[in-house]
C-alpha cells in the first residue's frame, strides 16, 4: 500500500513508519514547513494545503499529527496550539484529501480516550457518550473533523488512544526516572483508571485497522485491561524492584501541573477496547506486567 502519515516524526510515528516499511510498504511523511526530500510530502495543518504532486495516488492515510499534550504547563498559548493542531487541523486535511482526484480508500486517525472526560469506575467504550472538560472538547472536534472525508465515502477510523507504553518514550519515559530513584508513587488517591497501550500493540492496531473493512468511527486503542494508578504505581515499582511508598498529593500536582493535573494525571476512565476484541485484534500484551516485562529484564 503507498500509505501517506502525520506526525509521521513523533513517538508512535517513528514507530509505525518503521514497522510499516519492514513490509514493504510505500511510506509517505507528510511534513510540516520546510525540508521535504524522497518518500515526503508537504502539508501546512493551518490550511490543509497538501503538495499532491509528491503525494501521488494515495491507498491509506494515518492521521497523528498533533501538539503534545504533555508537552509543558497549559497556558492560553499551548491550549489553543492543543486544540488548533487537532480539530481545525483535521478539518482542514480532511477537506484537502476529499479533494484529491482519487480519495484515498480508508483514514485512520488519532483520537485520544481524553473524550471521555473524568469518569471514575464506569465502565466505557465506543458507544459510551463522550464527557466534558477542554481534553473532551478538543477530541470531539478531532473526530468530528474526519466527517469531511468520511462523507465523500472513505473509510474513517477514530482511533481513541490510551496513555502508549514504551520506555524509548512518552509517559513511561519521564516516569521511569523517579521510580528508578525510589521517588515514584501514587497520584492522588490513586484511584483514578489508567487506559494504556504499548506502543507496539498501537502499531499493530493502527496497521489492523488499516486492513479490516469492518472497522469503522471510533475504535479504543487500549489494553483489556485498564489499571487504577495504584496498581499501575505497584507494577512499575515491582518491574523496577523499586519503593513506591511517596504519593504525590493532588494539591501539589495541581500546583505544579495547574489544569493539565486534573485532565491528564488525576482523570479517570475505564476503557474498553469492545471493537478490537470483536474484530478478532490479539494483543500482545494485554496485561500490564506484560508491558513493563522489559523493564523488568533492563
Ligand atoms: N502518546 C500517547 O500516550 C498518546 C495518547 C493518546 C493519544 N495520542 C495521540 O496520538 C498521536 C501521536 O502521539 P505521539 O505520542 O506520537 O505524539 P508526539 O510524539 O507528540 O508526535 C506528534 C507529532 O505531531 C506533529 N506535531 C507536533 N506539533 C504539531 C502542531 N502544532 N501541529 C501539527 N502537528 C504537530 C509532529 O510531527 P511532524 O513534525 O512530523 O509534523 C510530532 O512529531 C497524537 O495526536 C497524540 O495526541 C497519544
């Protein structure tokens, strides 16, 4: 498949790319601004404007493309680049690839379990309404974005990504310092779910959802098996045979972290990946000792 990807640079980017290319598949990385070279295509997320020469005819589309997140405090500024780089900048490429000659056959693009807001125990997946607060707002709008694309009869997959595990990056990386140091605990109570995935399953999940024509809307990127960040703290402490007896109190994560504590650490949702499991996808690694194993062998 020739397989054009956002994003194309970041942490499950890399990943995918290189997992794609082993196969033998033509990988287009679509690029922001300037450099450009073989096997890329410029694209600008402000306009949607994309260099179809160098596209050429398109099978696939993995839409990551994104601001990070977690990439520092939420101030006005990195809220609005959150939310710009998702739903306006999804709206705008989904037009874009609509208007090509030949639309590609299927999009799969991220989304994030953020849209289930703060939830506590309740049990969700892809039919359970989406919540509130700015992580919900800002994945609504980047769901609703692909409509453009999926109205002119291409295949949209919504993939909700969980929290993606892998010690080269994202969330694990910047825990594993403090739990390596013994200093690692708790968030809060530490009662609220975490919905996780390896980075390895993701990929595989991005590449399933690419091939089965089932697979349609929003799909739960995540483990079966959601943990609360108690067991979450306990199972990185055992994988690193470390303590993690020094909880990080809510007040103070709300005093270093502000709005971001509440919406990325201390929310809780319990998600299901109902499609994946009904579509037959096998992970392999459902349970979360099985994700830190390597950590465990390091
Ligand atoms: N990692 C997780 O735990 C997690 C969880 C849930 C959802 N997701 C979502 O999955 C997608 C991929 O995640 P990731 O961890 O690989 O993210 P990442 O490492 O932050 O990479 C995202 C990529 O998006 C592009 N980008 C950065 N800022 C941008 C901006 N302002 N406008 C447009 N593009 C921008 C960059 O690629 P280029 O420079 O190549 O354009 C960057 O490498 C993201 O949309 C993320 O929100 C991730």
């Amino acid at each position: 498949m020739r397989i054009a990807i956002t994003g194309s640079s970041g942490f499950v980017g890399e990943a995918l790319v290189q997992s794609l290319r082993v196969d033998g598949h033509d990988i287009v990385r679509l690029q922001r601004g300037s450099g450009g070279g073989p096997g890329t295509a410029r694209w600008d997320p402000a306009t949607g404007a994309l260099d179809q020469q160098a596209l050429g005819r398109l099978d696939a589309v993995v839409h990551l493309a994104g601001e990070n997140v977690a990439g520092g405090r939420w101030n006005a500024t990195r809220k609005r680049a959150i939310a710009d780089s998702r739903g306006p900048a999804t709206t705008a490429l989904c037009r874009a690839l609509a208007a090509l000659p030949q639309r590609p056959a299927v999009l799969v693009s991220a989304s994030a379990t953020g849209i289930y807001g703060d939830r506590g125990d309740e049990l969700l997946d892809e039919d359970s309404p989406a919540g509130s607060g700015f992580l919900a707002d800002v994945a609504r709008a980047w769901e609703a974005g692909t409509e453009p694309l999926r109205a002119s009869g291409t295949r949209v997959v919504n993939l909700r990504i969980g929290m993606v595990l892998d010690p080269s990056g994202g969330a694990l990386r910047r825990m594993l310092l403090p739990f390596r140091l013994g200093i690692g605990g708790r968030l809060g109570a530490g009662r609220q779910w975490m919905s996780w995935i390896t980075r390895d399953d993701l990929v595989a999940a991005i590449r399933f959802a690419l091939r089965r024509a089932e697979l349609r809307g929003p799909v739960a990127a995540v483990s079966p098996n959601p943990v609360t960040n108690r067991e979450f703290t306990a199972a990185l402490g055992r994988a690193l045979r470390r303590p993690t007896i020094l909880p990080a109190p809510a007040f103070a994560l709300k005093l270093v972290f502000g709005e971001m504590a509440s919406a990325l650490l201390l929310a809780s949702q319990r998600v299901q990946p109902r499609r994946l499991l009904a579509a037959g996808f096998a992970f392999t690694a459902p349970t979360l000792d099985q994700a830190l194993a390597a950590l465990r062998r390091g």
